[in-house]
C-alpha cells in the first residue's frame, strides 16, 4: 500500500521496505541542494504516517550495507530493522 493511502488508517504489523540507495524516494537526476533537502522533509512527513499506523509492531527492512537517508532523524530503538542480504 503506498504511504499516501495509509492515512487515517492501522494495522496490528506494519513492514515497510524499499529503502535501498536510488530506490526510494525517486529524485531528479537535475536537482538543488535546497530542492533536495525539501524533497526528503517531505517524504519523511510521508514516511512517519505510514511508521505511526501500526498498532503492535514496526519492522523497516533495507538491504545490507545500504544508508537509507530517508531513516536518519528517526529513533532506530522503536522499530526492529531487519537487514537483507
């Protein structure tokens, strides 16, 4: 389910995945620095929604040895993040 259509709803167990670098969120090849940094507020904004709709449990799965950008700022201690191979 896109985070967008979350909103408004929950769920026992939220998985959320696709935070591998390029993947998520699509940035423009020709982009400021500015722009930039807004894009990721915003998606954050988005990305909390969807975190804030679980009721029991949070996982956040990246591959391994990835930095997902969109995570920093959010306290790793309340989701367990499960890392692929």
């Amino acid at each position: 389910m896109p985070f967008r259509a979350c909103k408004g709803l929950e769920f026992p167990i939220v998985v959320l995945g696709g935070f591998s670098s390029g993947n998520y969120p699509q940035i423009p090849d020709e982009i400021g620095d500015d722009a930039l940094e807004e894009l990721y507020e915003r998606e954050r904004r988005q990305l909390y929604v969807a975190m804030t709709r679980a009721m029991r449990r949070l996982s956040v799965i990246r591959p391994a040895g990835s930095e997902a950008r969109l995570l920093r700022g959010f306290d790793a201690e309340l989701w367990e993040t499960k890392v692929g191979k």
